[in-house]
C-alpha cells in the first residue's frame, strides 16, 4: 500500500505514530520515559570532531577528512543522537533541579504531537 502515490505519506505517519504508542505505552507501564530526540542532520555530523561532513543518501560509510575518523553512517548518526539527548535533555534537567525519576513521560514531548495509548488488549 506504501506504493500508492497518495497514500503513503498518510500510511508511513500512522504507522510510525501507532510504533511511538505502543513504546510509549510499554515504557509508562514499566514506570520509565521515553525522550524524543531529532534526527535532523545527525549522519552529516562527525560524531568525533563535530564537523560536517555532506554526503548523499547513497553513501553508507562516515569518513571524515577533518579527524580521520571513518564507520558506518548509521553508527555514526546513533552517537550524534545520543549526544544531542544528552545535551538537550540532562542540560534541562539540571536546570530545573530534576532527577530523572521525577519526570513524567511527556514532559519533554513539545513537538511531538503523539498521545499516549490507553492500556489495550490487542498487543
């Protein structure tokens, strides 16, 4: 169905927003958070130096001519992932005062426009 022109913005969104449910919900029922990061430009960043690196979509692997450093593109995007969560989420944290374990699991949810799931019996 994803090959149907006009469909497939509408089915991959739905899709993606029922998969953030559902790891919301698990996540809440085991009395944890999830915190949404963007992914926006993360495999253009060198996880090492910092500076960027463009390349196309067809390119796998980071090699960056600044640090030397080369890996796999997605490896490469999960450590700049993880740094922005780190820098966005426990900078906030520190400046409210906040343990992790008095957050709830939408405090930091602003831009999303996802709801929590209601506990369901078809999963």
């Amino acid at each position: 169905m994803v090959q149907i022109h006009n469909l497939a913005k509408s089915i991959s969104d739905d899709s993606w927003s029922k998969l953030i449910d559902q790891c919301v919900y698990q996540a809440e029922s085991a009395g944890k958070y999830i915190e949404f990061v963007n992914p926006r430009g993360t495999s253009q960043i060198c996880s090492s130096c910092g500076v960027v690196v463009k390349k196309g979509l067809s390119i796998r692997i980071h090699s960056c001519n600044n640090c030397g450093l080369v890996m796999d593109r997605n490896l490469n995007a999960a450590h700049n992932i993880r740094k922005k969560y780190i820098r966005l989420v426990w900078n906030s944290l520190i400046k409210e005062n906040k343990k992790p374990a008095e957050i709830s699991t939408s405090t930091y949810r602003k831009d999303m426009q996802v709801g929590t799931m209601k506990h369901r019996s078809d999963f």
